[in-house]
C-alpha cells in the first residue's frame, strides 16, 4: 500500500473575500489567512479557494474538500495526499516569498 494517497491533512483556514488578489498572508492562532478575489456569492469564493489551494499546494483540485465552515469565512479544509507539515511549510514558504517581494 503507497502512504501517499492515505495521508490527508487538515487546516483551518480563514478566507477574505473580495480582496484584489489570491494569496495567503498568514499564519495566526492556528489559522491560515487567505485573501481570494472572489466574492463570497454563490460559491465563488469556495471555488476560487479550492483552486488556489490545489495550485499553491500542488494537488488535484479534486483532493481539496472544505469539509466545514461552507457558509463562514473560517473553513476547515481536507487536503489528500500531504500532511498538516507539509502543507504549512508551503504556506510559510508562499508568505516568506511575498513579504520579500514587499520590501
């Protein structure tokens, strides 16, 4: 059995929509802050966040659930195929990279 398709991880994250860009801007009391562009209408700022998760992560669209929080801006989120590790150091690593292009 391969390990790598059992894994999941899950994170709480909370979403800002309406912002001019997708992007994640923190990490605080155990939440991910994303900014979406899409606003929070019909699904849209789910889609666009299940989008950008699977891009910024890697995966298939289709291993990012939003298992909670559908209809709040604080989500918890089910990515198959990496752990809570692995999925925060890509988030460290996605605002380390905008806080340089800031400076």
């Amino acid at each position: 059995m391969g390990e790598g398709k059992h894994r999941e991880a899950k994170i709480r994250v909370k979403v800002i929509p309406g912002a001019s860009k997708n992007q994640i801007v923190g990490l605080e009391d155990g939440l991910v802050r994303i900014k979406i562009a899409a606003p929070p209408v019909k699904g849209k700022a789910n889609k666009t966040l299940r989008d950008y998760l699977a891009k910024r992560l890697r995966v298939k669209k289709g291993d990012i659930e939003i298992t909670s929080g559908e209809h709040s801006r604080v989500k918890t989120v089910s990515i198959t195929g990496m752990d809570e590790e692995e999925v925060i150091q890509v988030m460290l690593r996605a605002i380390s990279a905008q806080n340089k292009s800031i400076s």
